[in-house]
C-alpha cells in the first residue's frame, strides 16, 4: 500500500478518534464512539481524500466532510444491523446487541446529526453543493435498505430489481465519497460525474463481492457470521439467481429451507449452498464482478487528468475486487 | 385567530401537504405522509414564519426551513413514540403500531434528511448558519431524549435535571424556530438571541403544560392517552415534585405504584393522581408555568421592534400558556 494512503488513513482514524470526544451524555455518544472505533476499512473517507488528491485539491480541507461520510456509514450500519437483527459487525456486537434497542435508535440518529456538523466544517463556498450531494445520496441509501427489506417479504425479486437496490443501498455513497471530493477540488463537473461513476461500479461490484463472502468467505476474516444472508432468507444475487436458474428438485429443496422454520442453522447454511454449487453461481457472479470492475476503470479512463495520477485509485479498485473480507 | 396566522397556517400546511408528494418507494414514505398528515399545531413553523416577519423579512424565503423544522419535530416524535412505547399520538395510532418497528426506524430516518433538503432551500448566504443552528438544536433534542430514557432507570432525579432535560428536549427547538427566522430576516445579533430566550421559555412552560395535561387534561382533546406518563412511571415535574414533598405514607403509596408489575391501569392513574391532589402539585405547576411565561414576556420585550409587531407573538404564548391540549 502507497504512503500516501497510510498516511492518509491515519490522518482520517485520528479525525473519527476525535469524533464527539467526551460529550456527554455518555449513555447517548459512548455507543457512537464504540462503532467508529471498532475500525472497518474506512473506504468512503479514503475516497474522499483521494479524489481531492487526484484533482490536486487540499485534502485537509475535505477531511470533515471526509468524516461525515465515515460517520453517515456507521449511522446506517447501527440502523440497518438494528432492523436486520444483526449480533455481529466488525467481528464485535452491534450496538443494539450490547445496549439494546433504543441505545441504537437515539445513538444512530445522533450520529446524522454529528455527520451534518462535520459536512457544515467545509468553507462555505462549496456548502451548497456538498450538502445537495450528501442529502441526495442519504435519501437514496434509505430508499436501498427499504427495497432490501420489501424484497425480504417477496417470493419473487427479480435481478434487475436487486442490481438497483443495491446499487441505492451501497454504491451511491462510494460515487458520493469520490464526487465529494471533486467538488472540494473544483474540478468539472464532467470530472465530477465520471469519477461518481467510477465509485457506482466499483460499489455495485463491491456489493456483489460481499453477497458471495457470506457464502464463500473465511469466518476468521469476514467480520460478520458466514451464512449469515443464508439464514435470515436474504434475497442476495445469489438466491434470486439460484430460484432463477434451479431445476424443480433444486427449486423444492430451495423452498423447503427458506420455509422452514426449526432447523440447525449449519445445516440450512450446507444445504442451500449445495444448490448455489450446483448452479455454478460462484462463477455467475464472478464474471458479472469482473463486469462492474471493468466498467468502473471505464470511467476512471474518462477522468481529465494524467494516468499516473490515477494510479492509486486504479490499484484500490483492483484490492476491491479480489479482496477476502 | 389573526388574519395573517391563518394565513401562515395554510401556507405551511400546503408546503407540508408536498413534502415527498409521490416520492417512492411507497412503503418509506407512506409513514412519513400519514404522521406530516396528522396535523399537530404546526407550532414551530408557524414561529419561524411570524418571526420573519417580526422583522419585516420575507416568509415566503422561510417557508422550506419552516418545513425542514415541522419535518424534524415530526421525526422525533415517531423515533421517541417508539422508544417510548406510545400507541397514539395526535388522536391516531403511532407509525410503528400501524406499521411496526423497522418502518418506524427507517422512515424516521428519511425524515431527517428530508428535513435537511428543504433546510438546503435557502439562499445559499444564509446557509452556514441555519445550518449550525439547526444542527446544534437537533444534537440538543437527542441529548435530552437520552437523559429522558436515563431517568426513567434512576429513582432520583433533581428539579433542575429535569428542567435541564425538557429545555433540550422541548424548549430549544422553539428557540430555534424563531431565531431561524431572525437569522433569515437579518436582523441583529441580539435581537436574535433574546427571541431565542422567548422561544425557550415558552418551550419550558409548554412542556411543564404537557405534563399537566398528562394528568389533568381532557381525553376528548388530548390526543395522547391522559396518565401515559403515570404508566409508564415517566419522571414528569410533577412525579419528581411528589418525591421531594410526600411524606412517609405517601411515598410509601407511589413507591408501591412504580415498583408495581401488574395493575389496573386505571387504578394506578387515579392513586397517584390522589398523591399529587393531596400535594397541591397542579398549583405549584402552574406557578412555575407562569414564572416561564413571564420570562419569556420579559425576552420578548427586549427585542428592537415597535410594541405593536410584537403583538402577535404576545398573543400566541398566552394562548399556549392556557391551553386544554
């Protein structure tokens, strides 16, 4: 990994650090704390700074909104792992797990509120703009988990329909993290646009990654339960494809465990992917990543500036995509 | 009523009427329509609007940040309601009763950044310090719902916390609104400040009403449950006042209440009810009201307009002050 990067990254950990720093109540930002401080890949405020960077823009300048991002994030992880009955982020429980359910409520919206006061930190030329952007994606990526929580209760989803929920729920706020920071640079607004683009595809594919990670990933790097979309009947790409491509005797099986309602866990987890084995939907998806990958350097391509300074973004595209947790 | 509040009034709730007119998916916003629909006083807009024109400004540039703080308001009374366990509210059942939980996280959720799109709306000159002001209030309100949650586990809490408790909060959300718009009519500094003083001592005497109608209000025209707050042993003024001055065998008798496991509702309300008659409490309430609302005749009176614009707010805070609901 470049210097640039590191130094970067802990530029961005002494910032989250900093975040609502011995405010009080402590019953009220002591869980904010201990979400932001349980690390993560810290990718969107990374982003930011990158994408400020590669306009030769001041990322000092773009740290706050850098960590508002960061701190949007996290808010909507507290929220989500809250409504999808989560017990595990970041290989620790989440927070309505280790504080209950109106601790992770009232925290996660602190946590808006505090993402808001840093995005204000931008001086105020810029406050418009940056504000529009942020307040657009945050509606978008509630509209994401709504889709992902109505496609719960549906028998049927179909795949075009999860390629844009997730593209709401996850790849907006990577395009918004990079168009952030053009905008902190003053760069065109084509710049602008390609460089969100950029962060679309790589989201989408980065998405995907995560979907096959339930399944295929290493419990001791994933962070979260493998198995665990499996067992709360997630509509991933995988079981939408599967119910897509199985034969009746797969299909059966299919819907006898997502109708099931005793079982060992393990067991469900084997059997359901025996049937993405079978289908080969490892491979699907690996090419439809490979898809999104592509188009994301597509659209760094289009970026106006010379390819060498591209070259960090395109090497952090390329980490993405091969990336085991 | 004023010609011009009736005024005000249609504005706001036509512009409340368009919030998210339309917007999908149906299941996020549906709730957002039905809680904006209920009506409520439409309070804090209202004042955000009368304070522009206090000082002769132009409502019609207030009328989104009015919006974004009845959006706000709103938003927190469904994240609180839930937190809280109320089934009604405004006469109606809660979002998450009609609804349940996940819908009531998440489309409270989308509230707040709505709120923050119609903030968004104002001249962008304006923005860096309705944005700091908005934000601090919002920061302000969650802090005051935590200490709130907080007390309800403590058996002791003093006056003054509690006092401290409903001016974050209640009280400085009314601040807000008229200080919003004194920032958008440009007036003074000072002027700005003091109206915010008139704002939080109204807040702090309306609130101390609301506990006084939890308990003494009429049930036709509440619109919450009359003794909600006995139920679930909220510490009101009133419950802390009762504590400080029982004597024995009445402390005895509310202890005995608020340890109780199972209970017929309404016997509760009425023996507690009993303690707070034999206490005088609805008097020494109603003193403290009236020394707010002289507080905030006093702020008022400090800001440098004629007495005769002044009126209207005059007006409006003596009616809040006798109010039945």
């Amino acid at each position: 990994m470049s210097d640039k990067i590191s130094r970067y990254e802990s530029k961005i950990d002494e910032a989250v650090r900093k975040v609502l720093e011995g405010e009080q109540p402590r019953t009220l930002f002591e869980p904010v704390r201990y979400i932001l401080g349980l690390g993560g890949k810290r990718l969107r405020p990374l982003l930011v700074l990158l994408s400020v960077d590669l306009f030769d823009g001041d990322p000092a300048m773009a740290l706050s909104p850098a960590v508002a991002i960061e701190i949007f994030h996290n808010f909507s992880l507290v929220h989500d792992d809250l409504m999808d009955r989560a017990a595990i982020r970041r290989g620790h429980p989440t927070v309505h797990e280790k504080w209950g359910t109106n601790v992770a409520i009232l925290s996660g919206d602190a946590m808006v509120f505090e993402a808001y006061r840093q995005l204000a930190q931008v001086p105020s030329r810029f406050l418009p703009a940056v504000m529009e952007l942020f307040t657009t994606t945050a509606l978008e990526v509630c509209k994401g988990q709504q889709h992902d929580m109505d496609f719960e209760r549906r028998d049927q989803v179909a795949e075009e329909e999860y390629l844009e929920m997730i593209r709401l729920k996850t790849a907006v706020l990577i395009g918004c993290s990079l168009k952030m920071g053009a905008i902190l640079a003053e760069t065109s607004a084509e710049n602008a646009n390609v460089l969100y683009g950029y962060g679309e595809n790589m989201g989408l594919a980065f998405q995907l990654r995560d979907d096959l990670l339930d399944v295929y990933g290493d419990p001791r790097t994933f962070g979260k339960r493998v198995g665990g979309d499996i067992l709360c009947n997630k509509k991933t790409y995988l079981l939408i494809k599967a119910l897509e491509n199985a034969n009746p005797m797969q299909r059966q099986e299919l819907n006898r465990w997502l109708s099931a309602e005793e079982y060992q866990p393990e067991a469900k987890i084997e059997a359901i992917k025996q049937v993405y084995d079978e289908l080969n939907l490892k491979a699907v998806v690996e090419k439809l990543i490979q898809r999104y990958y592509h188009a994301s350097l597509e659209c760094l391509a289009l970026v106006q500036v010379s390819d060498d300074r591209k070259q960090l973004l395109a090497d952090l595209a390329e980490g993405l995509m091969y990336r085991e947790k």
